[in-house]
C-alpha cells in the first residue's frame, strides 16, 4: 500500500498522526509529513483508520 495526500485539503489537524504517529508527522509549520510513504503490512489497520478518520478526506491509500 502507498499513501496519497492531497495537500489542497489538508488542514493537518493531526488526526491521521494521532492514529499512526509511525507513519505521520505534522511538523512546528503545521505541514504533514509522511514518515513511510509505503507503510509495512503490519501498519495497515492503524493506517487504513488514519485516512478514514481524515476530516478533510485527504488521504488515500493506493494498493502497489
């Protein structure tokens, strides 16, 4: 799986971070920053809850 932000519509709020703080960061600037684009298997269900949970829908996981 690789992770996709759209970061027209991110607002960072930090939720996906708050899920998955091994996989996002949101940084002094309020940016957000993916820490494994291609998060590892053992990730997914905390990953997969972190872009449901996305107030602004800005994260998207795409199957590789």
């Amino acid at each position: 799986m690789k992770i996709v932000v759209d970061y027209d519509l991110c607002e960072a709020n930090a939720v996906c971070m708050s899920k998955a703080p091994e996989v996002f960061k949101v940084d002094d600037k309020d940016n957000l920053l993916i820490l494994i684009e291609s998060p590892p298997e053992d990730l997914r269900e905390k990953v997969e809850e972190a872009v449901r949970l996305c107030p602004r829908q800005a994260l998207t996981l795409v199957e590789d």
